[in-house]
C-alpha cells in the first residue's frame, strides 16, 4: 500500500550500523515505537544507559554501540527480525482497516490538523498538557486507523518548562535546549530535494521558517521551526518557547503556525479536504487560505465562503483564559503586512477590517481579536470536547457561532496508556486486539468479555503495576528531597513510603485554581485520621504544573507541597515534581483512585481520568467533563451531584464534605474488604466496571469514527453519515 500521506525527509543524524540491523534507523525515526513496548525494550537493549538518559533511540543509535556483540547474540537478533517485520506490515498494511472499507473513497486529500502542541512521548518536550496528549493520541489513532492526515504544529527549541519544587514549595522554572539532531524528527525537503523553508511576511522583513517532519506510524507531523541562520537574532526565538507569557511574542508564533502551516503543505504539493483546527491557537490559516483565493481572483466574501466550507473547529474549554485573545491594534500592527488588502480581486489581501469584525468575541468588544470566535464564525462544523462541554459552549457562543457546536467526547490512546500487565491480563483471557480497535465497532466487543478476567488475575496485574509506582516514585522523591538537602535518614525512609498494599489516591494535572486541588486538605485533622489509619491507611500523590504567569495556581502548589511536609500528613501525602508523560504514564497505571474535583462544569472533558478507568484505576471525581457521561453508578464514584450553587465558597464546602463522606463510607471500606485470599473482592468488580463501560467508549478510536463521520465527511463534500451510524 502506498503511503497515505508522504513527505519526503532528510536522512537524519549521521550514523553507520551494520547492514544486518540497518531496519534500526527506519524505526527510531517513526514514534510507532512509543506505543509499542517491545520495540521500546530492544532499543533499551542495546545501550540501556543511553536510553534512560534520552528516552528516545536516536541517541542511542549515534552513540558508541557494541554492534558485533549484538550481531552474535541470537535473542536480540530474533527479536529485532520479529519486530521489524511487525512494523513494516504496520506501515505497508492500511486497507483493511475501518476507515478504507467504509470511506476511502469518500476524501479526495488528507485531512490537514493543525495544533500548538503534541505531547507524542516525553522525549519529544513539545507539550504542556492536555490539549498536547490529545493531540498526540489523535495522531496515533489515525495512523492505526490508516487515516490520511497530516499534523502541522511548532518546533519548540526549549519546549515547555521543567518544573522542580524548591524546598518552601515554590515552583521553579528552567527551559531546556532540545538538539534537533538527537529528536526522532527529520528536515522535510523541497520537490528539488532540498532542506524545505517557507516564508512569512511580518512588519519590514520575511521570516524564514524551516519545516521538519515526525513520523507517527502512517502520519507525517510537520514542525515549524524560526530558529535558523537566515532569520534576525530577534526572530529566532519565536518558536523557542511553549506558550510564551508576551502577548506579542504569541501573535508571531500563532501567525506562523497558521500561515507557516498552510504554506509548508503547499509547498509539498498536499491539497487537504478538510482543515482541522485544534483550539484556536491556528486561526490564521483560514485568513491565509482566504488571502490566496482572493490573490488568485476570487472576491473575498466568496473566499470566505470557500475556506468555511470544508473547515472545522474542535474548542476545549469554556475558561475564558483558555480562549485566544489579541489586541487589535497589536493584530493590526503584526499581521497588517501579511493579511491586509483593499478586497478587490487579484490583490492578494483580505482587508483588515473584514479579518477583525470576524473576531470579535460575545462582548462585541473591538479592541480585541478573539480567535475562537473567529475560528467558529469561519469554520463549517465544531465541537466541543464532551456532551456537558457541548451544552456549555453553545450557551457560550450563541450568536457567533453559524452552527450547533457538537459535544464529541475526546477518548484515549489505549495501546499507549495501558499498562502491560493489565494489556496481558485482557489479552489473554478476552481476546483483546488493542492494535486494531477500529474493528472492535464491526462486532469484536472484546470489553463484553471481560467477566472472563478472575479475580486473582486482574488484583494481580493491578498490584504489579502499583509496584512498579511505588519504585519509580521513591526513586523520584528521593532526588526532589536530595536537592532539598534532606538528610540522609530521611532520604532512607523514602524507602518504605507508598507501600503497594496501602490505599492509594492519585491527581495530577494542571494547577488551575478551578481544578481545587486543595479541596481534600478541606478538613486536616480528618484527613490525617483517614490517612494514617492503622488497620485502613491512605496514601495520596500529586503531580502537576502551573503555567509560569499563573501565579495563583503556583500558590495551590506551594500549598500542597507545605501540607505534604506537615506533621500531620508527612509520608502519607507526596507531591512529584515536573509533571510529564512519562509520570502520567506511572500513575494511570499504577494507583488504585483517580481524584479531580474541578468546579463544575468548567473542565470540558478530562482525559487523565479515561486512561485510569481503562487501567482498572476507579475515578472519584465530580460530574464534570467526560465523568459526567462516563459515570454509571457502578464504575466509581460521583462527589456532589450535577446541580451548581453560584456561591462558590459553599459548593467547595458541600462538595468536601461529599468527598470526605465517600472515603470513609464507601471507598475506604469496600477497598480494606478482603476475602479468604486477601482480594477485595467488591473493589474488582468495580475494576472490572471500569474498564469494559470506558476502554472503547472513551478511545480516540471511537472519537475518530465521530470524527469522520460528523465532521470530515461533511466538510470535504461527502454528506453527513445517517443518524444510526453514530457510534454508542
């Protein structure tokens, strides 16, 4: 099979193996291997220090290796065949699956999704958070679904901040220098075969924008990049940082990701069906398509009507921080040499004041620009993230948005998130087939049979990957408390903290103040009752950023971190520093009670919670989000109930003493009931519940099929599908 969407690639870092291991170099420049373990554990195999320092094969591959060792050892080379061969009929094989039998016909060119992050896998630090993760699992699942797309995003040099957690609590902030030459990403090329640039005019220059490629399995992700010699010292760092804190600095990085995007996709001769705009962040590739209609003669209302038409928006949340906002002079002033015309046909321009009407927000307020309002007034179809974010946003947007805003609940990556244990655990005894779960919609409802999974089977898997929590998370408190200059006795009681045996509660997301994570501290002497409860003890653990001008949300860090320390609750609470993937992997697999308590309904959907549930981990959570629709009485706990008191001080108290109730009534209990064999029993079957009501309802597999169905086949011509093809 031909690829779904090619872009010629540089060949990458310079190394020389062996011709018998040259397959090497095709897999570690494709992110395949991030979600498969076994390709993980070969690449770890052949310099396992290099691998724990990178976490990425391209290091290690350019590194001094022991070929000749490797060459004689028949198990690694067994199993580097076994793999290859896996991944190359991964990478030639795609019209068998979902979407081919039943669409392919129906798009006359990929799908084009545009987004400031993707969180792919922690060595690639071009994420902050959740709408990143999303993004990356997005792509994965349309490359398991042999989906033609392309990503178009940013080349972020420092990425997003490392955080570390001083020893009064507060957060610090380092940014770290990637070296493109050890990332699993390659230059694009030109038709002529050189390293591909594009141009975008700004006020008195042109930047030039270099574009490289990750390869995601069958999707090719192209990364915009300014830091290049042709560029002025001063425009260099425009894609240097994630969500730079300068208004001005975040104007030019969202111009070039728009306008930098659609012209690097030109360039490489792709003609999209359909435009996709993650969040608003891209706006500025619909006045960008409207400016080159316009330039080839069409008059500019048509132009608009022509990029509406096969556009479509994906909004993530109803904060109003997280919405986009500009000046309109600063737009004016940044983007007028760009964007500006007089309208007539043939000069290639958009007239200014056409681009800022389209922006402006509820308020009506025309000294801002407001890119989701924008993105929704110019756009043929939208969604919000969940069915409770849907209502929320059409309340939201009424009157600027031309069409219902959808609810399509996001879902997860599964074959990323699952821990092997439980993936063996389902496997064996359902016949679980994570690797193609868009076929699990013709009739493979693997999730029906897992009543299959004994008791002592799924504890089992379950308590292995709570160990496997509990070593990595010592080894990681025990560096935080180091530089902290603990002392060597403390430093050994590490040691016997987070006990697998023990209760234990996980949240870890991002520091927002509206995601009260405060709230369990509510009542301190009953939580220290609870938590150090000799027969029934609790052991929590926090993670989890704040952007660095959110100043409020560093104080609910430094908060957490001095109750951590306090006599009450030291060695029972922990907060873990520098919050990423690979920690968020650690604790979906490995906790027993995934916590969020946002207000409601201000967290539009929430994915931490979905990866928990498909672990088996149970979610006590408010109805909020995905909860709201993924909580079925059986499957966990709700804390609150879904009506909303305008007095915020006293919905925080009601909902404290709510969650205070379940732990010590229902959670605690049910958990600490041990039959004959020391299983809780009741608690399993509500792991069980888990994981059969969200590991298919909450995957990106089946948000894709939503997807397509509801949004790309629309756009790109081909008719809404019928009403009873929507999946359940």
């Amino acid at each position: 099979m031909e690829p779904l969407v090619e872009v010629p690639v540089a060949p990458g870092a310079s190394f020389t193996l062996p011709p018998k291991l040259e397959g090497l170099r095709r897999m570690a420049y494709n992110l395949w291997w991030s979600w498969h373990p076994r390709a993980r554990v070969m690449f770890s195999r052949i310099d396992a220090g290099s691998y724990a320092r990178h976490r990425n094969p391209v290091p290690v591959l350019a590194g001094p290796v022991a070929w000749s060792q490797l060459l004689e050892n028949p198990a690694f080379m067994a199993e580097y065949t076994t793999i290859l061969r896996e991944f190359d009929q991964y990478m030639a094989n795609g019209a068998d699956h979902w979407f081919a039998r039943e669409h392919g016909s129906r798009l006359d060119g990929p799908i084009a999704y545009f987004c400031a992050e993707y969180g792919f896998h922690e060595s690639l630090g071009i994420y902050s958070g959740g709408l990143g993760v999303l993004a990356g699992d997005h792509m994965k699942t349309a490359s398991d679904m042999a989906l033609p797309l392309v990503g178009v995003g940013l080349l972020y040099r420092k990425g997003y901040f490392r955080q570390t957690i001083d020893a009064d609590g507060h957060q610090e902030h380092a940014y770290p220098d990637y070296d493109p030459a050890l990332l699993p990403i390659r230059r694009a090329l030109s038709p002529l075969g050189e390293p591909l640039t594009v141009s975008v005019e700004l006020p008195g220059r042109d930047l030039q924008v270099a574009v490289w490629v990750v390869q995601v399995g069958r999707v090719p992700v192209l990364l915009l990049d300014t830091d290049v010699p042709d560029n002025d010292d001063s425009d260099r760092p425009i894609t240097h940082i994630l969500y730079v804190r300068g208004r001005e600095m975040r104007l030019h990085q969202e111009l070039v990701l728009g306008v930098g995007g659609v012209r690097a996709l030109r360039a490489l001769g792709l003609a999209p069906a359909v435009w996709h705009l993650n969040e608003g962040h891209s706006a500025f590739l619909l006045a960008e398509r409207a400016r080159e209609m316009v330039a080839e003669g069409a008059a500019v209302d048509d132009a608009l009507a022509a990029v509406r038409r096969n556009s479509v928006f994906t909004i993530h949340t109803p904060v109003s921080a997280g919405n986009e906002r500009f000046d309109a002079d600063l737009v004016r002033r940044v983007a007028g040499p760009l964007l500006d015309g007089d309208g007539r046909p043939g000069t290639g321009g958009v007239p200014l004041s056409t681009v800022l009407e389209l922006g402006l927000g509820v308020e009506r307020d025309g000294s801002q620009f407001d890119m989701t309002a924008f993105s929704l007034r110019l756009t043929n179809g939208a969604n919000a993230v969940s069915r409770l974010h849907g209502h929320t946003a059409n309340s939201t947007w009424q009157g600027i948005a031309p069409h219902e805003i959808l609810g399509l609940t996001n879902g997860v990556h599964t074959p990323t998130w699952l821990g092997q244990p439980i993936r063996d655990v389902l496997e064996r005894h359902t016949d679980a087939r994570f690797d193609a779960m868009d076929d699990a919609r013709a009739g493979d409802r693997f999730w029906e049979r897992i009543g299959q999974v004994s008791d002592e089977d799924l504890w089992e898997a379950h308590q292995r990957q709570k160990l496997e929590l509990s070593i990595f998370a010592r080894g990681r408190l025990r560096n935080q408390f180091a530089r902290h200059g603990e002392a060597p006795a403390a430093l050994e009681e590490l040691e016997e903290v987070l006990d697998p045996s023990a209760l234990t509660i996980g949240f870890a997301r991002r520091f927002a103040t509206y995601k009260r994570a405060s709230l369990l501290f509510s009542d301190l002497d009953r939580l220290a009752r609870l938590v150090w409860d000799q027969e029934r003890p609790v052991q929590i653990i926090f993670a989890g950023k704040a952007h660095p001008a959110d100043r409020p949300g560093q104080g609910v860090i430094q908060n957490i971190f001095s109750r951590s320390r306090s006599p009450q609750l030291r060695g029972r609470v922990f907060i873990m520093e520098d919050y990423d993937i690979r920690i968020a992997r650690f604790l979906v697999q490995g906790v027993d009670v995934w916590l969020n308590n946002p207000r409601r309904p201000l967290e539009a959907s929430g994915t931490s919670g979905m990866k928990a549930a498909a672990n088996g981990v149970l979610n006590m959570s408010v109805l909020d989000g995905w909860w709201d629709e993924g909580w079925t009485g059986d499957n966990g706990w709700a804390i609150g109930g879904r009506e909303t008191n305008p007095d915020e001080g006293a919905q925080d108290w009601a909902d404290a003493q709510d969650l205070y109730r379940i732990l010590e009534q229902e959670l605690i209990p049910t958990y600490y009931d041990r039959d004959e064999n020391g299983i809780p029993t009741r608690f399993v079957q509500l792991m069980r519940n888990s994981i059969s009501s969200t590991i298919w309802r909450f995957s990106t597999t089946r948000m894709l099929h939503e997807y397509v169905e509801w949004l790309y086949l629309p756009a790109a011509g081909a008719g809404p599908a019928a009403a009873d093809q929507r999946p359940d």
